[in-house]
C-alpha cells in the first residue's frame, strides 16, 4: 500500500475515532452497541480496514454523529479511487483508460505536467502514442486494442487547440533521448514537440542532463489545485489532499527553476533530432 493512501485510511480513523471519544464510549462499548467484534473498531481507527457506507453510517449512528456520516462516507469513496492497480484499470483495454482521461481533462483549466523519461501522452504523435501502448498491453497482458487506444489518446489532444485550457509540461532531457519506436518514430515526435511548444498555451520547460538535484521528484500530472495523478508500475495513485498536492505544486515550482525554456528549450529538441538524423542531413 502506497503512504498516501494508508494516511487517508489513517486520517479516516482519526476522525471516527474522535467521533466515538466525543460520545463519551470506549472501543468495547461501541462494539458491544454495534455488535462488531472489538478488532474491527481497532482496525477501522488505525487505518488496517476500510468502513463500509454501512458502517460509516452505524458508526455515526450510535455516537450521534449523523450529520458527518455523508461527509465520512464520501471521505471512504474517495479513498476507494485513490489508488487503482493497472490490471484493474486495463481489464479491457487501452481505449476505456484513454477516454476516461478526456472527460477528466476537459475539465482542467491549468495542467502541470512533470514527465522524466518520456514525452507526455498529451503531445504523443500516433506513431509516438502506438509504440508506448504496444508496450503498456505487453506488459501488463491485458485486450489488445491498440487502435482504438492510440484513437482516444489522439482525441485528448483537443485540448491544445479548444477551450481555455494553460499547459505547463516539464520534461527531463533524457525524454528526449529514451528511444521509442526507433529513430523515425523519434524524429517525428522531436518534431511534433517543437510544434506544439510554440502553441500560446502550452509552456514547455526541459531541465537538462547535468542539471542539479534539488526535490524528490517522480512522474505527476496536477489538475488545477484539485487533483494530482501518479503513476507508478502498479497502480495510479489520484491524490486529493490538499497538504499533499500543495507538496506537488511546491515541487513543480523547484523543477520549474532547474529547466530551461524558449530559446534553449528548442536548441535541445533540435540537437537531438540532428542526431537522430544523422550527419549527413
């Protein structure tokens, strides 16, 4: 289990826990009232178990804290989200993922996007996109709809050109060096990123190869001050707390400082792609 979620199961308990003292019972007297075994109480207070909507309601019930149990029981919901293992999320495929993104980010005013290895699906070409998800089905054996994946990954693009949208994408150098697809794939995509880096809304920062260390940092995605998305090899991780996306955006803002922008943002893209092509071109 990821410390993010054992905190909000902790958080949860806390605040049940608090509910229980208020009303004045022991853990024993709530268990005899509610007629749970006592371990469950214990559990549920020190994050080892997640209440049920049921339980959340008995609880707030019988400590006379009825007018929380619709918060408490969102509070669950949430958490329930929070934290969904890939097999989970992929059982039929790349398309349902990749759809589910478009109706969330349609909705996003202001992305920050923080990527290390590689470009963000965002900016993907289909060639790009069509490498990365051959990937993502290989690995992780799930229903090959390559197509339909890499379609619904090209319809997220609409936000570079609809709405009111701000993007703010930080990439690492080596993104621009990890192979994907092989050359030709590469220098199309160098391409495209040159492209939509003059976009009015999109700013696009590199922090280079030597750059220094100065914040724990891995792959995130902010939406607005609501939300922020990990992902790690498992699992995504939806993180709504607001102590923790304030961590994030604190550490958007330090990568922000290391990366380089405008000017020589493009003398890197375009080295690499005189590389790529090679010195005869």
């Amino acid at each position: 289990m990821t410390s993010t979620l054992h905190q909000a199961k902790e958080a949860l308990g806390t605040r049940l826990r608090d509910l229980r003292k208020d009303a004045g019972l022991t853990g024993r007297q709530l268990a005899e009232q509610t007629g749970w075994p006592g371990s469950k109480i214990s559990k549920i207070e020190y994050g080892k178990q997640t209440p049920t909507d049921d339980d959340i309601r008995v609880w707030c019930h019988v400590t006379g804290g009825g007018d929380q149990a619709d918060d408490l029981i969102a509070t669950v919901r949430d958490i329930e989200t929070m934290y969904v293992e890939w097999r989970r999320k992929l059982r039929t495929g790349t398309r349902r993922r990749q759809k589910a993104s478009v109706l969330f980010e349609r909705e996003t005013k202001l992305f920050r996007w923080f990527e290390p290895l590689l470009i963000p699906g965002i900016l993907h070409t289909a060639e790009y996109a069509s490498a990365v998800l051959r990937r993502v089905i290989d690995f992780y054996e799930v229903p090959d709809d390559l197509d339909a994946g890499v379609s619904a990954r090209m319809e997220r693009q609409h936000i570079l050109y609809k709405g009111d949208h701000q993007l703010r994408i930080i990439i690492c150098q080596q993104a621009l060096q990890t192979s994907v697809g092989g050359p030709g794939i590469m220098i199309g995509q160098l391409d495209r990123l040159l492209a939509v880096a003059s976009l009015p809304r999109v700013q696009l920062g590199i922090i280079p190869e030597r750059a220094d260390y100065v914040v724990p940092s891995n792959q995130f995605i902010m939406f607005d001050d609501h939300m922020v998305h990990v992902e790690t090899v498992s699992a995504e991780l939806m993180i709504s707390q607001p102590r923790e996306i304030a961590l994030y955006s604190k550490a958007f803002d330090r990568l922000d400082q290391l990366a380089v922008h405008g000017t020589e943002m493009r003398r890197l893209i375009t080295d690499e792609l005189r590389r790529l092509s090679g010195p005869d071109c």
